[in-house]
C-alpha cells in the first residue's frame, strides 16, 4: 500500500523530530553523566604530541560544555587490537574510538563491532568533507561509514632544484615540461645524455634523474578510466582486468626508462637518493616531504640545495587522478551516548583549524574542502605556532589544487588486498631492477646503451611481463 503524500510528509517530519529529540537527550544526558571517549592511535610522535594537545583542547571547551571526555592512549600494534576484538584473557577493552587503515577494518566488519558513523552525521555535515575522503570510509557491506576521515597524504613531484638549475641553464629545460610523464621520461633521458657528456672518457655512466616512490601508485591511478580500472570491485571481492594498452603505456615510461637508466630507486626511500645524488626528483608522499634533504652527499662531494615542488605528472590525456592514504577512525559499537560522544569529538577534531593544526606539520591535508585555502593555513601556522618546515609547506600548498579539481582517488578495500599491493608495488619494480644490472653488466662489458637494452624493449619481452603480471594478480583476486 503507497503512503499519501501528506502522510509522508508527516513520517518524515516526526523522523526528524525523534532524531533531534535524541541527540538532545544524549547531551543533556550527558551534562548530567559525562562521558569518557577512550582513544587508541598509532600516530608517530609529531602527530602524537599534537593530537593529545587537540585532545586537551577538546576536553576544555567543547568536551567540558557537553559532558565529553576524551582520553588518548597509544598502541603498539594490530595485534593488541585483535586480542581485544577477541576479548582474549589479559586484552584490554575495546576503546571508543580507534585509528585503523581501512584494510584492517574487514576484521571489524565481519565481527560487527564497528558503528555507522554516518548516522550521527547530517548530509550537509557529510557534504562538507571531499567526497573521495568520504567514500573510502564507506567500507560497511551495505556503505555504511565505517571509517571517518582525520588526514589525508598524497603525491607530489619534489626536485632538487641546485642541481636542476645547472641542468636547465646548459640545456634549455623547463619545469614546466615535467607537468607530464611523457614530458618527464624525455628530460629524464636528457639528463642522462648531459651527464654523460660530461665524463667523455667514460662511455654510459650518465645518471639518472628520476625516482618513482610507489609503484603501485603510477598502476593503479593510471587504470583508472571508466571501463580501464585495473580492479573492480563488487561485494568486496576484486576482479583483475588489465588493459593491455594502459599497461604498454606504463611499461614504456617506467620499465623502458628505468632499465635504460633515466629512472633509479636505490636507497630505502627516493629522498635518501636526492640526498646521495642518485636522482634529482621523486615522486613521493606529502607526508614524507619533511624529509627531503637540505644537501647532496654524492662521495666526498656535500653542497646545499634548494627544492622545488608540482603537482605530480599525469599521463597527457590520461586520468587526473591522484592518490591518497587516508588516516582515519572507526567508532566501536557502544551506547548511543558514547558513540554520539565519539562522532561529536571527530567532527570537531576534522574542523578546519583543528584539522590543519593536527596534520599539516606531518605532512597531511585537511579533510574538509572549506581547508584548503593558503589563507587559513597561514593563519594556523601563525596563531597556533606551527613547526611547519618550508618543503612541507610548499607541497601542502601544491596538493591544495587537487582539492579544488576533485581529483582525489577513493581508493577501495576487497579481500586478499594486502597481497594485491605487494603485487602492484613489487612485480614490475623487481623486473626492471634486475633488468637494469644486467643492462649494466653488459655495458662494463663493451655494450653501448642500445646494444645492452635492445632484448628488453621487445614487444614479446613486454608481453612475457603483461601475462605473468596478470596471471600474479589474478591469483589473489578472481
């Protein structure tokens, strides 16, 4: 039987009215009774220290007003989280609220311990958050928001511009030319050629230019496309669809780059290969921009250099997508006192001052779109005596325009996606490494550069890669 009209109306009225009347009697309740939030995070100690300040804050002002109380606690471990999801003999409670990647919330999930935090959200609270930020917290079977939102990382180009300035003046390049990867695998490949013009005596030791710091990243953001996504995922099971072409596309501008030895990854971290002189740019995290180094230690050689920051390349005509790691919480099932509590300290946690002021000395963005202006960043640098260093400052700066064009990748949880990452980090990286040394064993040995890669560009070696690539894949998701 179909409601009238005004009948609907009415129910929707009365929903209204029933779900207001219930937050007001949470927190009048609550002024009565307070309520303690217990937190568990894993936040490194900058973030650290930050957090239980904003926490502090909190308890003082907004906390103190409605009968909130948030107490931090640190853990060292997922497996401290497990036992006490387990309620094993010696575990602790589960807390209130709790920083988790979203790939560990499926455990969460399958236990049924976690609360649809959307519920204590209104839509236009929900509509003030980058829709992408929100969407990858939607990991309930049905899309309930199961992970909120604090702080987000991403990618940007970083350069060493003392060395780039030498390079630009003798050649003609222009930053601008590295807006794209097809732009930035010829400068690469430039800077080669100049650097081994500078030692004529020794044949092919021209160096590399460039670091790529997730592979995973360049695959995955690049097979993006309507129709060209390399995983699809339906009822968190992932299916594998390599599109060949997309495939070729990467395979040329990093295997080929890489093996040829325009593109290096060498040191644990690309920042530690601009800091030894291997590379002069990376493509890497914002949150790992503090650590791009203030000097060059090629052998005895030291000096001070100076960076530059853009946006990372993109694929000329390709997606305009860029990637993001999300740290988030997960609200623990509870009274609905408590998990109101809980919402009510993230949503004041994510507002922009506070949001800002917890992750952008590390390197994160704000959550919120309203954040992304250099005013308002300016503004908590200064009134809340921020540490933020200079290279983190300029990216956070660079990342903002990905807000204003919408191009944050929602990224999405599926089972076996642990072994999935390892695939996409890993299969091609190791290929091309191992490539490369025999590319140089071949050159000690009399190659020119042609000679020693010429087996390796074929299309039947690219085509050995694309199916045991595929086949790897297909093993952890079909």
């Amino acid at each position: 039987m179909r409601l009238g009209y005004e009948k609907k109306i009415w129910l929707f009225i009365m929903s209204a009215v029933l779900l207001s009347n219930s937050g007001c009697s949470s927190i009048q309740t609550m002024k009565i009774n307070p309520v303690t939030v217990t937190v568990w995070h894993d936040f490194n100690s900058t973030q650290r220290v930050v957090f239980e300040e904003l926490a502090e804050e909190f308890n003082g002002t907004e906390g103190k007003e409605q009968g909130i109380f948030v107490a931090v606690y640190g853990y060292k471990d997922v497996e401290a989280i497990s036992a006490a999801l387990d309620q094993e003999a010696g575990s602790e409670a589960m807390p209130s609220l709790i920083s988790v990647s979203a790939d560990f919330v499926w455990e969460f999930e399958e236990s049924g311990c976690l609360a649809d935090i959307s519920q204590y959200l209104s839509e236009a609270e929900i509509s003030g958050y980058v829709d992408a930020f929100i969407d990858a917290g939607r990991l309930g079977r049905n899309g309930e928001l199961r992970l909120f939102p604090i702080a987000i990382a991403t990618e940007v180009l970083m350069i060493n511009k003392t060395d780039w300035d030498l390079f630009a003046a003798e050649t003609g390049a222009m930053l601008s030319q590295l807006g794209t990867r097809e732009g930035l695998a010829a400068v690469a490949q430039s800077y080669y050629e100049w650097t081994d013009d500078r030692t004529p005596d020794i044949a092919e030791d021209g160096r590399a230019f460039y670091g790529q710091e997730s592979v995973a990243s360049l695959l995955l953001n690049d097979s993006l496309p309507p129709g060209k996504e390399l995983l699809r995922i339906n009822d968190r099971q992932a299916g594998m669809q390599a599109d060949r072409n997309v495939m070729r596309h990467i395979w040329d501008f990093y295997y080929t780059s890489y093996i040829k030895g325009y593109f290096k990854s060498f040191g644990n971290f690309r920042s530690d290969d601009v800091r030894s002189g291997e590379i002069v740019a990376f493509t890497g995290s914002t949150a790992a921009s503090m650590f791009f180094p203030q000097e060059t230690e090629r052998g005895t050689d030291h000096y001070p250099i100076d960076y530059a920051v853009m946006p990372a390349p993109l694929f000329a005509g390709g997606s305009d997508y860029i990637a993001q790691a999300e740290t988030g919480m997960a609200v623990v099932k509870a009274s609905q006192a408590e998990e109101y509590a809980s919402v009510t300290f993230l949503k004041w946690l994510t507002e922009d001052e506070q949001n800002i002021t917890f992750g952008c000395p590390s390197g994160y963005l704000p959550v919120k779109e309203s954040a992304y202006k250099k005013l308002k960043l300016d503004l908590a640098i200064v009134e809340r005596e921020l540490d933020v260093t200079p290279q983190t400052y300029e990216s956070l700066l660079t990342a903002f325009q990905y807000g204003e064009k919408g191009s944050f990748n929602a990224g999405q949880v599926f089972a076996r996606g642990s072994d999935a990452a390892m695939i996409l980090e890993y299969h091609l990286q190791e290929k091309a490494g191992a490539d490369r040394q025999t590319v140089k064993a071949r050159i000690a040995g009399g190659m020119s550069l042609d000679e020693a890669t010429a087996g390796f560009l074929s299309e039947a070696e690219f085509e050995s890669w694309y199916q045991s690539f595929c086949a790897a894949l297909e093993e952890v998701t079909d």
